[in-house]
C-alpha cells in the first residue's frame, strides 16, 4: 500500500486493473451463465420444495463438518467421550459459534479435504474492528456471483458488464491528495472505484463531473457515502441520472432512500450479506428483502436463549453455511439483529424466496472531520496488526481516541503504524492510542468499532 499510495494516478488505476483481473478469474467463468439461469429458476420454487431443498443441504453440511473439518470433529469427539450421545444429525444440537472462536483458530475450520494455498483467501474485519481469516472454493465463489449478478444486478436492470461506481472502504487514493482524480478505473470489472475518504463539498463537483464522463450506469456502496453524494449533488442543483443506486454493508435508512433517489432520478435497493457467507439477501422491485435460501439456513433466536422468535419478533440471527462447503460455518453468531417476515403472502415481485422484514445494527458511526468530511468503515486501520480488540472514539471534532487490547508484538512501532494509517483517512486530526484491559461494551452487550459523539450536522464543520 504505502508503494501504491506513491504511484500517479494512472498507475494506480493499472494497479486496481490488475487486481480486478486476478478476482474476475475467481468469480466469473464458463459456467456463470447456467448457473444464473439455473438461480433464476429456482425463484419460482414452492415453500416445500425450498424447504426440501435446504434440509438435504443441511444434512449434507453437518455431516460433512462432523467428519471432515478439524474443529467440529474434536468437538464432537469430546462429546462423545464424555458419554453425550447427541447427533450431529440435528441442527439443534450444535453449539452457537461465536466470531471469537471463529477468530482464535480459523484454519481449523477448513475441511482436511482442502488445502487452503489452493483456495481463494480474503481477510475482513466485518464491523467488529477484529479481523478475520476466510477461505472458499472456486465453484463456491463462482456460485455465490452468480446468485449476486442475478440477484444484485440483474434484478435492476443492470449487470457487471454495465459501467458503475463502487464507494466502499479502500483507500484508493491518499487523504492528502487535494486535486482530483480521487477515483481509480478497474478495467477488468468495469468499475470506477471512488474514494470515500474525500466526499466533502468541494471534492463532489468533480465525483459528479467523472460519473458523467465515464457514462457510469449505477451506483454501489454504503447508503451513509451516497447519502452525503447526494445530498451535494441536490444542494448544488446538478443533475445525474442512474440506472439503480445499491446500498451494501449498512441498512439503508428512509431518509437516505429518499435523497438517494432523489439525486440521481433511480430507486434504492438494499442488499445485506458478509464476508463469512452464511447468509445473504437483498431486495426485490416491491420493496421486500429475500433471503438467498442456497447461501445458508438462517435462525432468528432470542436475545437470551437460543430458541426461535415468534414470527414477526427482532432476534440474533445464526446462519449455517449451506455453499461453502470448504469453510462451513455450523450455528454462526452473525452479530445482526433481524426481524423475521411475519406473513407468508406471495410478494408481489413474484419471487418464492424467504423474506426478512428488518435488519438492526449493522449502521456504523462515522467519523466527522474538521474539514467537513465523513469518513466511514475504518476496520482496515487494524488489519495485520497485533490487536485482540480496537475501538475509535471521537468526543469533539479535532481529535479521535483509539482504544486497543494488545497481544504479543504490540509495540511503539505498531502504534505509530496505526498512526499513520488513521492518518491517511483523516487527514490531520489530533490521534493518541490508549492501550486497555477490554473495549466496553454497549447497554445491550454489542461491541461498536466505532463510538462518535459529534453530531454529523455539528455547526461549522465544512
């Protein structure tokens, strides 16, 4: 990074090319269209045949996860031991897995029968600022972008071979670049990948200017990032249509929906999944959030006990993989709360695909700067690093707190690395790190990486 953060301009675009060359060999092959045509097929589905379909997936995976992946099949040996004569067989009889455990040793969730050099890695932090070790198949990613082309694209109108622009959480361009453009091009995946570290009101005439130049069709990213685009976009008169706007990563709220469309003349769609792949949906043209039923089996349990909410009711959602089948995940503790659909009438949009009627918690705090911007999703800041747990705290404009819980190799030298990384986000902002025993936790017990007590509309912050 700091070798990309030297390169020119179009160096760095060649740079995001060659990488979305390398993931579009991983997510895109020969097989792409039949299995969306086969996705799309499936949508017409009875609830039986949909239910028919998961318990023979289900049976599948926790057989295979009892016999063939190292973790599950100590656990399950111990038990046995012990004299617990439980089966593997029922759901129900599987402990809820936390992202902790998960955390502590992620390769000995990989079935024996896989070699993870052979197998597509990705490191996340998810919303927790803790990070994460993942690892899936070729046919399971190219399933899974399959069912996103269809279900994330193709849904509205558009597809991966359609321009579009991706805010998300990269850095893509240094914070101290004060001249346009704040933006890299990703030939390979069509993709104008834009910097959400410089949205504030004088950079976004030239955001406006490029997705007109580059004829980009739809926008993708967090509904917080569209949501300041547009509100400059309307507060500057300018006019520039889209296709469909796609929020991803937080629940879009009405407010946003609203300037969103707005802005840009198109509707909102939200979609909703993680980097674990245990759960994925998004919505359909009459406003209703379906889940993807081949990604996993999803349980809505209360907050105290791991039993099922009535219909209707907010819970913990727990989702088993049901696609990969190389890292399957048994009763993950996604650390969402949602609500389950509490009716079963055919949605308008003539999908068969079950429903969730809300997502909680997943909206992240933002970082407000002095210079006017709102800088979000600043996981990235503690990837690699020797941390158990981090959490950044802003209580006045100029200045953020980070609270960490070191482990071995926490040094002088790894705070001024997370220095500079804050720094590269928030430009110059007063930073210290204070090193705690553990990150306090939320009334509800939730963990935020992100805790900001200045108003986003605070007086003066331009």
């Amino acid at each position: 990074m700091k070798v990309y953060a030297r390169l020119p301009p179009a160096g760095r675009s060649l740079a995001a090319t060659v990488r979305g060359y390398y993931l579009r060999s991983w997510r895109y092959g020969r097989t792409t269209e039949a299995l969306i045509d086969a996705a799309r097929e499936r949508e017409q589905w009875s609830a039986g045949r949909w239910t028919r379909y998961q318990e023979e997936r289900l049976a599948f995976v926790l057989h295979r996860a009892a016999t063939r992946v190292p973790y599950y099949r100590d656990q399950w040996a111990e038990r046995q031991r012990r004299g617990d004569r439980a089966s593997w067989e029922h759901l129900e009889n599987w402990p809820i897995l936390s992202k902790d455990t998960l955390r502590a040793t992620p390769s000995a969730f990989v079935a024996d029968d896989c070699s993870p050099g052979k197998l597509f890695r990705e490191r996340t932090s998810g919303t927790t600022g803790k990070p994460l070790e993942l690892w899936r198949g070729t046919e399971t990613v190219q399933t899974f972008y399959a069912l996103s082309e269809l279900r994330e694209r193709r849904w509205y109108g558009v597809s991966v071979r359609d321009r579009w622009a991706i805010f998300g959480g990269q850095v893509v361009v240094p914070v101290a670049v004060q001249r346009p453009p704040f933006w890299v091009r990703n030939l390979a995946l069509n993709q104008i990948y834009m910097s959400t570290f410089h949205l504030s009101p004088r950079f976004i005439p030239s955001y406006l200017d490029a997705l007109e130049r580059y004829r980009v069709k739809y926008l993708w990213g967090y509904p917080s990032s569209l949501a300041v685009l547009a509100h400059e976009t309307i507060r500057q008169g300018r006019t520039v249509p889209m296709t469909v706007a796609i929020g991803n990563a937080e629940p879009v709220t009405e407010a946003q929906r609203q300037v969103i469309s707005a802005a840009f003349g198109c509707p909102v769609r939200e979609t909703y999944g993680m980097a674990e792949m245990v759960t994925a949906a998004s919505e359909c043209s009459s406003g209703r959030l379906h889940q993807w039923p081949e990604v996993g089996y999803a349980e809505v349990l209360k907050d105290h006990a791991d039993v099922p909410v009535d219909p209707g009711e907010t819970g913990r959602l727990v989702s088993t993989s049901l696609l990969n089948t190389e890292m399957p995940l048994i009763r993950y503790e996604v650390g969402d709360r949602v609500s389950a659909a509490a009716d079963d009438e055919p949605c308008a949009c003539g999908r068969s695909l079950p429903r969730l009627s809300g997502i909680e918690g997943r909206t992240n705090d933002l970082i407000v700067t002095p210079d006017g911007r709102r800088v979000f999703w600043l996981n990235a800041v503690f990837y690699g690093l020797p941390l158990r747990e981090s959490q950044i705290v802003q209580e006045v404009v100029d200045r953020v707190r980070v609270l960490v819980v070191p482990s071995e190799g926490f040094g002088a030298d790894i705070q001024r690395e997370m220095t500079q990384r804050l720094e590269a986000r928030l430009g110059q902002m007063a930073i210290s790190i204070e090193v705690v025993d553990a990150i306090p936790r939320t009334a509800g017990g939730k963990f935020r990486a992100v805790v900001s007590h200045v108003a986003q509309d605070s007086p003066g912050v331009r």
